[in-house]
C-alpha cells in the first residue's frame, strides 16, 4: 500500500514535464553542472592557497627571533 507503481511514476514525470516544460529542465541540468565545474575549480583553487603558507613558514623559520626590527631600534628608551 505505501509503495508506488510505475503508472505513479509514470503520471508524476508526466505532470513535472508539463509543469517545468522540456527547456527548463535542460537550462537546470546546465546550470547544476556549471555550479559542480565552478565548485571543483574552486576546491582546487582553496588546495593551492593552503599549499603557499607552508613554504612561507619554511622562511619564517630560517629568520632570528630575538632580532628587533629596525623601528624598534630607536623607539627603546635608555
């Protein structure tokens, strides 16, 4: 009784097809693969950014922590 039969199934494709029309269906399924391409480009583009700071890191390191900057050479009261 809670299961539909394939004449349910075929009438509800039937309705969506009249309703949404055979166009507007295909602009959906273009417009949801734009959103999956734009999507992965953008994973990929997130990917390359998180690759950048560890090599920054790498140079941060090399450098001597208790060396002041210049600015604070001068601003130090004696």
């Amino acid at each position: 009784m809670g299961s539909l039969s394939i004449w349910h199934w075929i009438v509800v494709i039937a309705v969506v097809l009249l309703l949404f029309g055979r166009g507007k269906i295909s602009d959906l399924m273009g417009d949801v693969a734009q959103g999956i391409k734009a999507f992965k480009k953008g994973m990929q583009d997130d990917e390359k950014t998180a690759e950048k700071p560890d090599s920054m890191k790498a140079l941060d390191h090399n450098a001597t922590p208790n060396t002041p900057a210049r600015s604070d050479i001068g601003s130090k009261a004696v």
